[in-house]
C-alpha cells in the first residue's frame, strides 16, 4: 500500500512536469469538444491527432489520449441533454432522459448531476486502477502464450457479439482486420507476405492512415452524402447545482454505475456504450418507480453517465496490465504507444514506471479539471454547435491527408487514407463494422505470434488450449457467448442494444 | 438483401484469393506453423462467413422477406461524396507538384464549394485561413517536411 501511494506520489511529479499538465488539460479539452460536437467521437479524434503525437514522447501521448476519452464522456451528456443528439455513442442513452429534463426546464440539473457523477465515477475509477493495476501486471506475469491467446479470443468475440448488425458480417471483419495485419514481413521466417513488391507495404500497414480513412474521411463521406439536419432547441441554462433532493435519488445510481462501467470496461470488448446501457437498464429495474424512466428521471442521466466515465478509465486496465486492447479506443491507443516503440503489457509497470503511474496520475488531475472547467464553460460549449458542419468539413479532410502524410512524410500514406476512407465509407452502408477490423487489426500480430509459439509449446496439438485451466475457462465463456447470439431471446435483445448504440 | 449478396461474394472471393496466395508463404506444420498459416486461415474465415452471408441472403430473397436488415439510406448526395475523394487523391498529388501551401489552399477552397450554401467569400476565408492554420501547426510548429513549389512556398 505505502509502495503504491510512494510509486503514485512519483507518478504525480511525472504529471504535474508543465508540459504532461497542459497535454492532459489540452486533452480533456479537446475531448469535450469532440464529445459535445455531434458526429465526432473520440475514435475519429484520436485518429486524426496521432501525428501530433509523434512529437510528444509516449508519456504525453498517452495522457492526452486518455484526456480525450474521458473528457469526451463529460462532453457527450451536454448534446444529448440539451439536443437530443447524442454528441458521441455512449450518450446516447442520456437522450432519454436528459433532454426530458430539459424540456420540463431542469437542463440545469441535468447537466450538472451528469458532471458531478462523471467526476464522481471517474475519481472512483482511477482510485480502483491505482489499486488493482500492480497487482493484475504481476497476475498477468503468468499467462503464457495459450493463456494470450485464449484471452484474445475472447476479446474478438466479444467485440463481434457487440458489433452492429450480423455476427456473420463481424467475423467477416475480424478476419480481414487479421489478414491486413499480416501485410509486410513475418518476424519468424522474414518471409514478406502480401506487398506485391511494393515497398512501402514491407513494413506493413500503418495504423494511422488506416483509422484515420476509416473514421475520419468515411465519416464525413457519410455526412456529405446523406445530409442530416440538425436543429438547435434553445435552452436556458440555470442552476447548475443539482438539489439536495436530486443528490439523495442520484446517490445510488453513480455508485452502481461507477461499479458496473468499471467492470464492464475493464473486460475485453466492453466499453463505455455497453455500459451505459446496461447501467439504465439496471436503474429502471431496480427503480421502485420505473414508469418515470424516459420522462425525465434523473436516474437515468446520474447512472449512464456515471458509468460511461467509469468504462473509459477501466478500458485502460486490460491494456496496462495484459496489453491487450479491450475496445477500438484502446486499439488506437496502443497503435500510439507501439509507434514510440512503447508495447503495453505486464513489463510495462516495471520497465516504464513514469509512463503507467504518470497516466494514472494525470487522471486524477484531468477528472478535476473536467469538473472545475466544464460547468461554467457550458454557454461557451452551445456556442460551438452552432459551427456548420460545412465549414468544418473542408478542415477535417484535409487534417486526415496532411495527418497521414506527415507519419512516414509519404504521399503514398495519403493515398492509402482515401481508399481506407471510401472502403469504410461502403463497408459502413452495408453493415460491416470498420471498428471490428481495426481492433482485429491492431491485436492481429500479437495473437499471430501467440498463436505459433503455442502449437510450437504443445507439438501440434490444439489440446494446450483446453488442458490448461485459464484459456479452458476463457475459451468457453467465449463460446457460450457466441452460441448464446443463436438463441433468438437474447439476440434479439443483443441486436435491440446494439442498434440504439449505433448512432454516433 | 440484394445489397448483402454483393458484398458477401465480394468478400467470399477476396477471403478465397487470399487464402490460396497465403499457402504460397508456407502452412508449415502444426506443430511448426510457417508464414502462410494465419493469413491462410484469416482468409478462410472470411471466405466461409462470406458464403453464409450469401446463402443466408439468397435463402430470404427466395422466401420473399424484405427488409429485415434496414435497407441503407438514400445517398442523395452521392456526387458531392465522390467530389471530395477526387479531390483528396488530388491533393496528394498536387502536393508532389505545387507544395503545401497553394494546394491546400486550392484544395479546401473546391472542398468548401461543394456546399451551395457557402459564399465565395466564405470560401475564401475558409481556404485562406486554413491553409494558414495547416502551415502553421505542421510546418512550423511540427517541422514536418513538405515538398515545396517552385515557388518555395
């Protein structure tokens, strides 16, 4: 315990140095911007400031991007309460009530119970990070390659249980995140596989082209192609500060949610949407009252947001602890640490100590400013959706090009974004999930190598799965997972979640 | 439904091709997996997911549902899509010739032309200061090295 708060205290001297501060202010920043302005999500934004990156060194990198994403869970809640728009997915939820609140002219406490409980839930989450981090990289010390891949697996699998629309369509995507992830020279055999003798394809694909064609220029094709019209409803915001009676019908709801998004975060596939949802639907049935669920009970905005803020902190345990991406967030994430030559994993804790408690530390640091920042900024944030998409649109193609070219200084890279671009443009019309792919894409090589060593490990035979404890247990959670999807109640029920969360 | 039949034999014949390129790197043995194994498989994947997706979809075209899956919307604007990808391919390739600065300038100025809405004017200050704003936080603030004009710019 006095080790922790010892490395933590060392953490904060990391986060605290001006330049680490002013990354994780410019982040949560950044973040609510995002989070506030419809139809770009922290996905598209990390994408399109990976280049910024590159000068910044792997620790500023990754506080930033951390900044980002908990930053954009405070932002979503602004939209959806005040438009009922959600300003990214997993505030979709927050729409239900949030904007009823508003419109029975609580806007005020809405936002605020979102924020207190976003702060709430995010200094609750880091807290259980701090603790349980250590521990779970020295647990993590002992899963050998059958234990990578089956944890890998199931991560995959979960995501295509997740994904929207067909789990056939999922697959499809996950195996073509895999084959692409294989493009350039293997390290076993320094065979070059898939380059056609192109150079520039030897060292494989670059991630940052990639999501940044996939994300950023798909989406605003999207826009561009099928307009949609966006109305601002006016309203006046007062009285922010949520009353006692509000607090008392709140309290419950944050503690569930915090507990339900960091667990949900936390496990490979999960994620912020899932648990957004799965925290109002936990509210309503425990709800002595559910019948004023959608009618502007303020449960259903304290819980939702709450977890949703918890998830993003708890995504960053598996990648932290296992180095594995638990959602398409952190796949981008780890994408920006392994440019710097940084691999997540549990060394990572022993090899970088500045790196994993200095991020930890500026969490703490970013929820605060989040909170002291966001409330009196609310006026300033209403302001910025009145920015038309047509003037924003010119801005975001050409960040993607200059951002892709300036990698590798490559035009080919600049190419290889606008088809990636109108590859996921297609791909998203017809159902196909682009996130699956890049998540697919990102853990690609590491569940490759995983993989050999272990038939290498058990001569050939694929028992070494099942005869072990840990991937015996993993891989059949996974299974019943997928064999669950099959039976009709619950993938209806899957595909009526997934559906509402495909929105941003 | 149609729509689905398209994209799985499209990617049913993508999976196969990749599956049979990737056997040239190696299978390998179980026991020592070479370099062709996981795109072989990866390829195998998408193949056979691809063919259920077909037959899937052919199966409920025959049996006359419609509609299960929401058809994708409209894409009333489809030319102005298309516009902005050549547009994009055109940058990269202005780029090689005019350098940074005037053809991004050119570049958001037909960008911002493609909404009626926008004023020539507004179109010039939208290229004017975001070619100004690009130049300033990758050339001078990031140093990242564009090819110049001849003009040096």
């Amino acid at each position: 315990m006095g080790d922790t708060l010892n490395l933590l205290a060392n953490g904060f001297a990391v986060a605290l140095q001006p330049g680490n501060l002013m990354l994780c202010l410019l982040g949560a920043a950044v973040g609510t911007l995002v989070g506030v302005l419809p139809g770009l999500g922290p996905v598209a934004t990390m994408a399109l400031l990976l280049p910024l990156t590159y000068s910044m060194g792997p620790t500023g990198a990754l506080i930033m991007f951390a900044g980002i994403y908990y930053g954009a869970m405070y932002g979503g809640s602004t939209t959806s309460i005040l438009l009922n728009i959600p300003g990214e997915a997993a505030s979709v939820i927050t729409c239900l009530d949030g904007h009823e609140m508003a419109r029975q002219g609580r806007a005020g406490p809405a936002l605020g119970i979102a924020a207190f409980g976003s702060f709430i839930a995010g200094t609750a989450s880091v807290l259980a990070l701090t603790l349980i981090a250590a521990p779970l990289a020295q647990f993590a010390l002992r899963f050998s390659y059958p234990e990578y891949v089956a944890l890998m697996l199931l991560g995959l699998l979960l995501v295509v249980f997740l994904a929207s629309g067909s789990l056939l369509k999922a697959f499809v995507m996950v195996g073509l995140g895999l084959l692409l992830s294989t493009v350039g020279q293997d390290v076993v055999s320094g065979a070059f596989r898939f380059t056609f003798g192109v150079p520039t394809l030897m060292d494989g694909l670059d991630i940052g082209p990639m999501i940044m064609g996939l994300f950023g220029v798909s989406e605003v094709l999207s826009n561009i192609a099928s307009p949609k019209e966006r109305v601002l409803v006016q309203t006046r915001v007062r009285d922010l500060l949520p009353s006692r009676e509000d607090w008392r019908r709140s309290r419950a709801p944050i503690g569930r949610g915090t507990i339900i998004g960091f667990l949900l975060g936390a496990l490979p596939g999960g994620g912020a949407i899932v648990s957004s949802f799965a925290s109002y639907a936990i509210e309503k049935r425990l709800s002595r009252t559910p019948e004023i669920f959608g009618k502007g009970a303020i449960e259903g905005v304290a819980g939702p947001e709450a977890a949703n803020n918890a998830a993003s902190v708890g995504s960053f345990v598996p990648l932290l602890t296992f180095g594995i991406p638990s959602n398409i967030v952190m796949a981008i994430v780890m994408g920006a640490l392994m440019v710097h030559g940084v691999t997540p994993g549990p060394l990572l804790i022993k090899e970088r100590p500045d790196l994993f408690w200095g991020v930890i530390a500026s969490m703490y640091l970013g929820n605060i400013a989040l909170l002291v920042l966001n409330l009196p900024m609310i006026a300033l944030w209403v302001q910025v959706l009145r920015i038309p998409y047509r003037v924003l649109f010119p801005v975001i193609l050409i960040f993607c090009a200059v951002g892709s070219y300036s990698m590798n200084n490559s035009l080919f890279d600049v190419y290889m974004m606008t088809v990636f671009g109108v590859i996921g443009f297609l791909m998203k019309r017809h159902g196909y999930e682009p996130a699956v792919l890049v998540l697919a894409f990102v853990i690609g090589p590491i569940l490759e190598q995983s993989l050999r060593q272990s038939l290498l490990l058990g001569d050939g035979s694929f028992t070494i799965f099942v005869t072990r404890p840990i991937p015996l247990v993993l891989l059949a959670a996974g299974a019943a997972l997928i064999l669950s999807a099959a039976i009709p109640a619950i993938g209806r029920r899957r595909r009526a979640m997934v559906a509402a969360a495909d929105v941003d | 439904m149609k729509a689905d039949i398209f994209s799985g034999l499209l990617f049913g014949v993508l999976g196969a091709v990749a599956a049979v390129h990737a056997r040239g790197f190696g299978l390998g043995t179980l026991a020592e997996p070479g370099a062709g194994f996981f795109p072989f498989w990866g390829g195998v994947l998408i193949a056979s997911c691809a063919a259920a997706i077909v037959l899937n979809a052919s199966l409920r075209l025959r049996a006359g549902w419609r509609q299960d899956v929401p058809v994708p919307l409209a894409v009333p604007n489809w030319p102005k899509a298309v516009m902005c990808v050549i547009s994009l391919l055109a940058y990269a390739v202005m780029l090689a010739w005019l350098g940074f600065a005037i053809s991004t300038f050119l570049t958001m100025l037909a960008l911002s032309r493609f909404d009626s809405r926008t004023s020539w004017r507004g179109s010039l200050a939208i290229a004017g200061l975001g070619a100004a704003g690009f130049w300033l936080l990758f050339v001078r603030l990031l140093g990242v090295n564009f090819p110049t004009s001849p003009l040096g710019l």
